[in-house]
C-alpha cells in the first residue's frame, strides 16, 4: 500500500532529523550563523599576518602575479572578547612585480563610518589617502574587489537562511541600499562546522550569477580555521584570481603604531618576515 | 541538342520543371523547415565585408589574435545629441534618459542562437557609458578619488555640468564618451559578436521611439553599418529582381507586341536565376552582397537569345508552317553568334574568378555559370516550348501584317537615325577615327586621376540614418571610425640569452659586493636554464624561482645576499618589460602627437595618456604633473593605482599583461580608404624618420584597417581579371573571325568605351570603389557582343555586295536596329537597380546602363569609321577563303594564349615575374608549333560555315 510506505518513509525521515539534531549542538539562529561566519572570515585572533601570492588569470589563460604581507590588528579594546567584530587596521606590503616592491597599502576599517585608506608609491616617494566612492573597487586589478579583502558590513545586508544542509549552512544577504553595489544579492554556503564560507555567489540585475568565490583549502592554524587558498571568478570576463597563503600566523602582538603613516614609508621589516 | 530538344519537347519541359523545383526547394527547404534536411546548408547571409579576405588572409588573422589579446569586440555606437538646450545633453533631464538607455543597453543579452548556453549581445562590463566608468580625480588634500562618473542622473544643473567637467579632463573619455564641444554624448555598447548589432539597433531603436524630450539619437559604427546592410539587401532583392523582370517583360512587349511570345524568355529567365541561385545555396556558398546580384545580373543576359530565337523563327514561321524544320533552320542560323556571344559573356564573368577575393569569385562563377546554363536553356527550352505552342496560337501570328506595320512606325525614326549615322560613318570616317582617339586620350588622363576608395558606410543613400549618424557624430567628436595601432617588442629582440648577457653586466654591481658567492651560484643556474627558456619573460620567471630554491638552501648568513639577487633578478625582468619603460611611452606620446596634427585621426587613447593621467591626479591634478613619470618603478606605481578602479579590466585593452605588446586605439573622421591609408602612410613615415628608443615593430588591426588591405587586393586583382578577360575575349574573337587583324577590330569600341567610362569616373571625381571595380572585367564581355554582330553583318554584307560602300546602307538597316535593340534591353534592364536604397546596387545599374550605351553607339561609329578606312586591309582581294595574315594570325594567337595563361595564373599563384616569363616564352613556342601544324593540316582554307548573327530583329 502506498500510504503505508509513504507513513513508514516520514517516519524514518523525522528518526533521521532527530538523531542528527542530537549529535549536533542546538541548531543556531541566523543572528549567530551570519555573526559567526564573520568572525571566521575576517576576525581569527587578535592579529595575524599571511604571506599571499596571487595569481590573476584572464579569460585567455594569461597570468599575472602579486606577491605581498598582510598584518591584521583588531581595534580591540581591553576587556572584549573573541566575539568582537569591530574597527580593525590592515597593512599590505607589496614585493612583486618588481615594479610594486616596497608598495603599501593601509586600511583603516571603521564600522561606522567609510573606512580610511592609504597607499604608498615608492617610485613616486608619495603616500596618498584613497577615497572610493564604494568598496567594490578591485583591489590591486585582480578580481577581488577592496571590499572581499576588508570584509562587508553585516548591517549592510538582509540575511535570509535558504536552507540547512548536513554540512552547510545556506544563507542569502540582499543589500539594503541597492544602488550602491553592482549585485541584486548573494548567497553564501557556510561550513557548519568551522563558520568558514567555503562558496559564495554574486547574483546581478538580472538575476544572474556573474561572480563566485571559493574557498578551496582550508587548514587549521594555532587553532583557527584558516583559508589557505581562495579563489574569486569573474564569469562575464572570464577570469579569476587565485590567493594562496602561507606563513600564516596569529596573535603575534604586532603593535598598533606600525599601522601608521609613517610606516609606510619605511616598511616594519620585522614584522613581514 | 537541339535536334533532341524539338523531337522530345515535352522531356524537355519536365526535365527543366524538375531541376527547377528541386534545386528551389533544396534552396529553401532548410531555410523553413531547418530540423527536416540536416544534410543541406540552407541559405546563409554573409555582410561582412572582413569575408572579402579568405579567413586564411594574414591581416586577418592578425586582426583576430589582437582582438583576443587586447580583449576588444566590435561596437555599436549610440550617440545622443541635443541641439536645443544651451548646455547640449549636459542636463539633468538628458541625463536621466541617457542613464536609462545605458541601463537598458545592459540588458541586451540573450542566449546565443548558435550555441544556447553562451550568452550573446552586449557586454555589460566593458559597455562605455557615464554610469559605467571610473572618474579618477583628487579628493580633498592629499587624497586621490575614484568614483563612477555617474553613479545616478544628476538632480541640478551644477551636477549635470560638473559631470561633463570630470569626463572632459580625462583624456580617454573626451573626444571618446563626451564630445569636444561638450554637446553630445557617445555610449560604446562593445558587443559579443558582430553579428548580434542589428539586433541590438532594432532594440535601440524600439526603445528610443519610446522616448520623449529635445535628444536626438544616432546609432552607427561599422557593425551596425554591415549587419544592416545585410538586411536591407534582401529588400534589394526584393525589390530590384521583381522590378527587372517586369522592366524587361514591359520592353519586350514594346518591341514585340505579343505576349505568349514573350513568356518563353521570361520563364527562362526565372529558371536560370532560380538554378543558380539554388546551385549556389546547395554548395553552402554564402549571400554576400556581391552574389546577391546575381539574379539580376543573369536575367537581362538569358533573355536576349531566346529574343533574337524567337523573332527570326516567326518572320520565318509563316513562310513554312512547318514548326520543327523552321526552328531547327532558325537554330542552325543563330548558333555561332549566341555561342560566341554566351561564351563571352561567361570569359568576363569567369575571369573574376582569378581575383584573389572570394566573394568575387563566387559571383564570377556563378554567373558564368548562370549565363552558361541560360544558353543550354535557350538551346533546349525555346526550341521545346515553341513546338509545344498550340497551333491555334500559331495561327495568330501568323496575321502578323498588322503589328508589323506598327513596328514600322516605331522603329522608323530609329531606322532614319541609324540610316544617317552610317553615311556620316562613312562621309567622315576619318574625322570620327580623329575624335575617338582624342576621347581616348582624354580618357587616359581621366583614368590616371583615379581615386581608388571605399566606405561601407557609404554604401547607404545620403539620407539613411545609419550615415546621417555618421555625419553628426563624427563633426561631434574624435571619430566613430576604429583602427588600432599595434607596437611590440619583436620575439626577435627577447631572446633569453641575450638578456642574459645584458643581464650578467649588471648583475654583480646591483646585487653588491656581498653577494659575490650568490651570483656564481646564480650564474651555473642559468646556463643550465638557457637551453629550455628561449624568451626572456620565461627564462626571467625560471631563473627567479631557481634563485628562490637556492635560497631556501642556503645558510642564514647568506640569506640576505640572495634577496638582493633575486631583487636584481626582478628588476632585470621589469627592463624587458617595453610598455613600461618611460622612454618608449614618451615615444608613442610623441606619435601621438604627430598623428593628431595630420587632421585625419580625431583621438587617439593609449597607455601613454593612462598613465599620464593617473600621474597628474596622484599629484593633486597639477597640469604640468600631466607627464610620464621618470622610472618604470613609477609607471608600474601609476598602472597599479588605475587597477584599483571599477574597471581593472581597460588596462587589458591597451597592453598585454606581459607588456610586451600595445595597442593605439585611433579614432577616425571618416572611414574612407584613403584616409586610413594615408594614416598608414603617416605612422610609417613617423616611424622611419624618428627610430624608437627601442627595436619595435608595428603592425594594425581593426575594421577600418581590414577595408583598405582587401580593397587593395581588389584593385589589382581586378585589374588582373580585366587584363585576363581582355586576352580570352580577343583570342575567342580571333579565332571567330580567323584573323587577328579582325579581333584586334571587334576589341577596338569595347576598349574605347570603358577606357572612356573609367576616364569619366577618374575626371568626375566618383570614387573607385568595390563595384566599380567588378564591373570592368565583366563589361567587357557584354559589351564585345555588339562587336560581334555587326562585323559579322559587315562581312557577310561585303561579301554580298562587293565594296563596304555598297554593303554600309543594309548593315546599317535591320542588324544595327538589332543592336540598338539589345543594347536598350540590357541598359534598361539594370536600371531597376537605381530602385536599391543602397548605393553599391546604383552604382551598378548607372555603370551598367552606361556600359551598354556607350559601347552600343561605340559599336555603330567607330567600327564603320575603321572599316571605311581600312577596307582594303579587312578584305583584302586575293581569291576568298585565302588570307595571306595567316602566319601572324597564329603568331599572334600564340602570344595572346600564353599571355592569357600567364595573366590568368599570376592571380592564382604566387610566382614572381621572371618565372612567368619562362613559361610565357615555352606556351608561345608551343602554341606557334601547333597552330603552323594546324595550318599546314588544313591549309589556307575555312571550313564552311553558316551565316552567323542573321537579323535578329522580327
């Protein structure tokens, strides 16, 4: 008889849902996936630094190379814990091409206002402020924009749980002010166990997908779940950008006065090695 | 054939019935139904004018790698113009449309009809438009601002003119996306493939209609101009084949009165087109705009023997009444002369199948083609479909006295006419003689005026709006016509070891003194490396990973030397990097320059002003800060800073990633030949007179470019094919007449009136152009048929009355109304080309019309003027059937063959000169052998023939 199997069928589904929702820890709200997954991107540790080479590939298979450090420091103020998610200070140093080595590039991240930025040009002796009228700039010509490096403000986005896999999390974030950024939404595939975005995938106008990143390594370093390779593709031009890290480290007490103008211009070696 | 075709009349019917139905539906079948025969082309339409070249073509090939590496597509261009307010589109209401229109022109995509998973149509991200690019300008002190140039329509008039402001101080958008007088606005909707821009205009268009307000909006570049020629040649077909067979269906009723008369050449005229063009659809050849002429070509040509068949058959039909012996009689009569004139007609056509352009060809062939099978229609079908005729029909001819008296009447003014031409023919031959040769040499220096130039945009009327566009936008701005400059560094001068060598006389100073141990380590790498990395860029990226590896080895105190080798090491790879080096960008500046001052280039955008830009806004827009920085390190810098935009991408269509290659873009005025030929000139001229800093070779791409290289190739391949017509013509008309003597005469009014039609063009000032330049080889063999009959008639007429004085009066009588007749039908029956909204198809109709007139009076002036004066020449009086020019007869043929053969071959393969000349000298020797051979076989005497070219008119 149909009804009886399709009885029996519901019944070892709900068994199945049950015995999972016990192995697993309670099933979180959306407030917590979308503030988790955040600090799994952007806020490992206190501060950290990465050597990232990176590879730009056009649509014709030509590459490009970048090499460059990252230092990270968290603006965080005494007494907070591993849950802040706010200000942070960024600094980029340049090596490759040779044309760009000694290159620096400085973020002041501010969740409250637009974030402060600085570029240093050695070959011009010339440190300028940047001011973008939106962070979907590209950084550096490769195809992840300023604002994939720094991280989107949560509260610029409407978030929407699509839907829950045994392994990941689906959610979909609709910007609040359409106009400012290039993409109708997006949808992010969030690794249930580490909170890291192992997918995401930008949506244009016209409802389609012209933009997809993905995490395609990810290890543990001093604990925190780290990317070690990400890629970002650009489907309309064909292209991508591969970011493959290495000499990942965390809480290395970098002090905040190296994120600073005048570190710039004399790069803080100790730091970058 | 003929004998077959009167005994099995309605074989002949189905025969003709079947291969027409058949090749029209195996033409139409898969247009249709496309999922029913998979196995047949179907009917595909090429406009693109890139096809003039074999897809093989060098230039050709070039154009599409350059196309890939500089990720460039062809474009529509869509410029808004406002006349009314003061500030041109420069408001916000102007705005607000424009920002809609470049919104909706991103939507413009749609699945590939050709490959559904692909999208085709414009591509958004790299569409020019005020929304869609950076503006790069200084912030507050010391800032530096990137920022879309508008982001959303202005809401005051101050935005609205600050937004021009911004676009106007950067180099790449002024003159590009705002006009110089700050009027107009131009959006670049790049496009998937060129195909998809008519498409794209019909939606434009559609949309534009919808709009309200003072803009006016112009669509063009090249693109456009050819898709949309593609279109509107169907309606020339449609229009222009129709008309002509009405046209020659009315003249013929004028001439004949008789209308079950006239529908025999009518319906062979209809399936002459049908089965060339259907032949030409089931061999998969394309509809280019040259085979699209092709009916109207074969029509008016398959009419005029059947006319000539049928008029004689019924002046002769009532004297028998026996049908099949007066067709067979009349067939037997007119053999020679259609023959000849048909296998003219086919030599002219035919002959452009040597020009190296293969949609000429194409056409060449298939209207040899059509012509031939229109004879083999005119030999089996006329005779056929007048046994067929029912007696009754018959009978009514056969009260023909009436109508004759009309014909009389019409033709007497003619007759009158002619009459008189042919005394004063011969009254003052020598005056007539005279004055040909001046026209002759006024026409020679008409031709050495000869502008040889084409436009595709020219090939729509004046009031056209796709060169209305053309007009208005090209007086707004830098030029809607694209042509890109290329410089590289030759492979050449990359070499690994030479950079190597360059490399090793630095190496040690820049590394320093510490690194003494690292170097020599460095240096065994690299010999090992040298074998397997010809190029500098790849030998560069090995040696710097090697020195990498060695690194990682090496002990901790010698880790600071190799960062100084390896830094070395890239600072070496950055000096091969050309496009960055400032000398050799302030040498493209410096072409620039040089380009712009010739009047002819509107703008030119390179990386030069790129980076020139960036630099003046780094440095607080400062003016004089508008210069190439002093280091590649900073160029790099400058480069790297634009990259940060909305738009990495652009930089990709000026240089290769690896730098070794630029690309100008020029934007033209005008998209004449001539003019990007002499640009050509100028950039080559620059180029020798100012050496590089460094070894670079230049080389150009774009539409605008393509046009000139093929037309070229068309010119002197045209001029090969006329040459190679020339030569077959003559030796067909030796051979008719047995005497060179009498081909040179047949040859002498063709050769007048197209050296006087091309004189005419040169002095006028009309422009050599692609149909101009078919038409030469192909004129030549219409226009020798006249010759044909009338010395025919000239000599029969001789033979006949003894002396040219006495045989002028009848050759002037019923065979020069014949050729007055024929030369009104093919003139008048190219004239419903003028009908074409496209000048190409005018053109053609004028040419042709002109061709036809011209060698038609040529024919009937200087002919008898030639034959008065050297009668005794042309006949001379040993006894008949003895001509003592027999030996210079065969010499000349000879000649004339081996030049043919030389001529014909030079198009077709690639030989120098020299090598022909050999073969030339051995066809001569042998040729001569055999013809003395022939000679002696049957010595001195014709075979007997039948008179050929009787009267044609009924």
């Amino acid at each position: 008889m149909p009804t009886t199997r399709l009885l029996r069928n519901a019944m070892i589904v709900s068994l199945v849902a049950v015995l999972n929702g016990l192995a697993q820890e309670a099933v979180p709200t959306l407030d917590e996936i979308v503030t988790r997954t955040n600090l799994a991107a952007y806020y490992q540790g206190r501060d950290g630094r990465a050597q990232v080479q990176m590879t730009i590939t056009d649509a014709q298979g030509r590459t490009r190379e970048r090499q460059m450090t990252i230092l990270r420091r968290d603006d965080r103020p005494e007494g907070t814990d591993e849950t802040y998610c706010g200000g942070q200070r960024m600094y980029v140093y340049f090596t490759r091409p040779a044309d760009v080595n000694k290159m620096a590039f400085m973020v002041w991240k501010h969740l409250d206002r637009d974030d402060d930025r600085w570029l240093y040009l050695p070959g011009l002796d010339l440190v300028k402020r940047i001011a973008a009228s939106d962070k979907r700039t590209s950084f550096v010509g490769s195809d992840f924009f300023y604002e994939d490096v720094s991280g989107r403000r949560i509260d610029d986005d409407q978030h929407e749980l699509l839907g829950t896999t045994e392994t990941h999390f689906k959610l979909k974030h609709t910007p609040k002010d359409a106009a400012a950024v290039e993409f109708s939404y997006y949808t992010m595939e969030v690794d249930r166990k580490n909170y890291i975005p192992s997918r995401i995938e930008f949506f244009d106008r016209n409802g389609t997908l012209y933009r997809v990143y993905e995490a395609l390594e990810v290890t543990e370093v001093q604990g925190f779940p780290t990317v070690m390779k990400a890629r970002m593709s650009d489907l309309r031009s064909g292209g991508n950008t591969v970011n493959t890290y290495s000499d990942v480290a965390y809480d290395l007490d970098i002090p905040e006065s190296i994120f600073t103008e005048r570190y710039l211009r004399a790069a803080p070696r100790r730091y970058l090695r | 054939m003929v004998r077959w075709s009167v005994d099995h009349p309605r074989w002949v019917m189905v025969l003709v019935g079947l291969a027409t139905l058949g090749l029209l539906l195996a033409g139409s079948l898969p247009s249709l139904f496309p999922k029913a025969v998979p196995w047949l082309p179907g009917i595909r339409v090429d406009t693109d004018p890139e096809n003039m070249l074999s897809e093989r073509e060098a230039v050709r090939v070039f154009h599409h790698d350059m196309k890939e590496a500089f990720a460039m597509h062809d474009m529509v261009v869509l410029g808004v113009v406002n006349d009314v307010h003061p500030e041109g589109v420069f408001n916000p209401a102007s705005l607000r449309r424009i920002y809609d229109l470049a919104v909706f022109s991103e939507t413009l995509v749609w699945p590939d009809a050709r490959d559904p998973s692909r999208q085709a149509g414009v591509i958004a991200v790299d569409l020019i438009a005020p929304n869609t690019v950076d503006s790069i300008e200084p912030g507050g002190p010391g800032e530096v601002r990137f920022s879309w140039l508008m982001a959303e329509p202005p809401a005051t008039d101050e935005e609205a003119l600050a937004i021009r402001a911004k676009a106007q101080r950067i180099p790449f958008l002024n003159g590009t996306l705002v006009s110089e007088d700050g009027k107009a606005l131009c959006l670049y909707l790049p496009l998937t493939s060129k195909d998809q821009s008519y498409k794209v205009y019909a939606k434009l268009r559609e949309r534009i209609a919808g709009l309200e307000g003072d803009e006016r909006y112009h669509i063009t570049g090249l693109p456009v101009a050819e898709d949309t020629f593609g279109v509107e040649m169907f309606v020339q077909m449609a229009i222009s084949a129709p008309l002509a067979m009405l046209i020659i269906f009315l003249l013929l009723w004028w001439f004949f009165r008789k209308p079950v008369l006239i529908t025999a050449p009518m319906i062979l005229a209809v399936v002459a087109v049908i089965l060339t063009m259907g032949l030409l659809i089931v061999t998969g050849q394309t509809i280019h705009i040259m085979s699209s002429m092709i009916p109207i070509f074969i029509m008016p040509m398959s009419v005029l023997d059947s006319v000539h068949i049928l008029s004689l058959f019924f002046d002769r039909y009532h004297a028998s009444h026996d049908r099949r012996r007066t067709v067979l009689e009349v067939m037997d009569t007119l053999f020679m002369a259609m023959l000849y004139t048909s296998l003219t007609t086919i030599a002219g056509f035919a002959s452009l199948a040597t020009t190296p352009i293969p949609p000429v060809q194409v056409f060449g062939l298939f209207c040899a083609l059509g012509v031939a099978m229109a004879w083999v229609l005119t030999m089996t079908f006329i005779p056929a479909f007048v046994v067929l005729l029912p007696e009754r029909l018959l009978e009514n001819f056969g009260a023909r006295a009436g109508s004759s008296a009309d014909q009389e009447a019409q033709d007497s003014r003619l007759s009158r006419l002619l009459v008189a031409t042919g005394r004063l023919t011969y009254r003052r031959a020598r005056l007539i003689l005279a004055l040909s040769v001046a026209v002759l040499a006024v026409a020679i220096y008409g031709i050495s005026r000869i502008q040889v130039n084409d436009n595709p945009v020219k090939w729509f009327t004046r009031s056209h709006p796709i060169r209305v566009a053309d007009r208005v936008l090209n007086e707004h701005f830098g030029g809607t016509y694209m042509a890109h400059l290329v410089l590289a560094t030759p492979a050449e001068a990359r070499t690994a070891r030479a950079a190597w060598e360059a490399f090793q006389t630095r190496l040690r100073a820049e590394a320093g003194p510490g690194a003494a141990k690292a170097v020599t380590a460095l240096e065994a790498a690299a010999a090992g490396l040298l074998e397997s990395t010809p190029s500098a860029e790849a030998f560069f990226a090995a040696l710097n990973e090697r020195a990498s590896e060695l690194a990682g080895a090496a002990a901790d105190d010698d880790l600071e030397a190799w960062d100084a080798v390896i830094e070395a090491i890239d600072r070496e790879a950055l000096r091969g990097e050309t496009f960055k080096q400032p000398a050799v960008l302030a040498y493209m500046e410096g072409l620039q320059k040089h380009l712009l001052q010739q009047g002819r280039v509107g703008k030119v955008n390179s990386l030069a002003d790129i980076v020139k830009t960036v630099h003046r806004e780094l440095f607080e827009g400062a003016e004089e800060r508008f210069a190439i920085p002093a280091t590649p390190e900073a160029v790099g810098q400058c480069l790297i800073t634009y990259q940060n935009s909305h738009r990495p991408q652009d930089l990709g269509h000026f240089v290769t990633p690896d730098y070794q290659t630029t690309s100008l873009w020029l934007q033209l005025r005008s998209g004449d030949n001539v003019d990007m030929a002499a640009v050509v000139e100028a950039v080559d001229a620059y180029i020798a007179a100012t050496p590089p800093p460094v070894r670079l070779r230049h080389d150009w791409f774009g539409l605008t470019y393509i046009n000139v290289v093929w037309q070229e190739k068309m010119v002197w391949g045209m001029l090969g094919s006329f040459l190679g017509s020339f030569l077959v013509v003559f030796l067909m008309m030796t051979i008719l007449f047995r005497s060179a003597l009498w081909g040179i005469l047949s040859m002498v009014p063709l050769t007048i009136t197209i050296a006087f039609l091309y004189g005419a063009l040169g002095l006028v000032g009309k422009d050599y152009d692609m149909p101009v330049a078919v038409l030469s080889a192909l004129a030549l063999g219409l226009a020798v048929d006249f010759a044909i009959h009338f010395l025919e008639h000239t000599r029969m007429m001789r033979e006949r009355h003894g002396t040219w004085s006495a045989a002028a009066g009848p050759v002037f009588g019923e065979p020069a109304r014949a050729i007055m007749r024929n030369v009104v039908v093919i003139a008048v029956g190219f004239l419903p080309l003028l009908a074409a909204p496209l000048v190409p198809y005018k053109t053609v109709g004028v040419f042709l019309a002109a061709i036809m007139a011209f060698s038609g009076i040529a024919t009937l002036l200087i002919l008898p003027a030639l034959v008065t004066v050297f009668e005794s020449r042309l006949f001379p009086s040993a006894a008949p059937g003895v001509r003592p020019g027999k030996c210079v007869t065969c010499l000349v043929s000879a000649v004339v063959v081996a030049l043919t053969v030389v001529v014909n071959m030079y198009q077709v393969a690639d030989l120098r000169w020299t090598t022909w000349m050999w073969v030339a000298a051995g066809i001569v020797l042998v040729m001569a052998g055999l013809c003395r051979f022939a000679s002696r076989r049957a010595p001195c005497s014709l075979p007997g023939r039948g008179v050929p070219g009787a009267p044609a008119a009924p």
